[in-house]
C-alpha cells in the first residue's frame, strides 16, 4: 500500500509539473505542444513503470496507457492548433 502512494504521488508531480509548465509558456504555443507530448509520453512510462512493479504488466495494458495518452495528447493538440 505505502509502494501504491509513492507511485501516485510521482504520477501527481507529473502530472502537476505539466500544467503549471504548459500556463507557465501560454505565450507560446510550440512549447506548449512540446509539454502535452512530454507529458504523454511520461505517463505512458509511468503506467508501464507502475504495472510492472505492481506485477501486472501485460501488452493490453500497455495499449491502453498508450491509448489513452495518444488520445488526450490529440485532443490537446488539435485545442492548441484552432486557437
């Protein structure tokens, strides 16, 4: 259980670091692009990262985190580009 907090804890931190750096560079929306996509790929890692300590790594799972990541990323991208 302690193990489970640490590893929510660090998704929150990046999760945290990402959106105040993305209102932090709202001036300039390359950056802006290049944190959603960073932040994308950090919580692909973290799924991957957390699943496989939590021995329940699997490739449907893995799918999923990339998934969900690509999907969110996108939807941010696509917000970012029309305005």
């Amino acid at each position: 259980m302690k193990e489970e907090i640490v590893h929510y804890l660090v998704l929150l931190l990046i999760l945290d670091l990402g959106i105040a750096s993305f209102f932090l560079f709202s001036f300039n929306r390359y950056y802006q692009g290049a944190i959603v996509i960073t932040m994308g790929i950090l919580y692909v890692m973290w799924g991957i990262i957390h699943h496989y300590f939590s021995r329940d790594l699997h490739p449907k799972v893995i799918l999923e985190y990339v998934l969900i990541s690509f999907l969110g990323t996108l939807v941010i991208l696509s917000i970012l580009a029309r305005v």
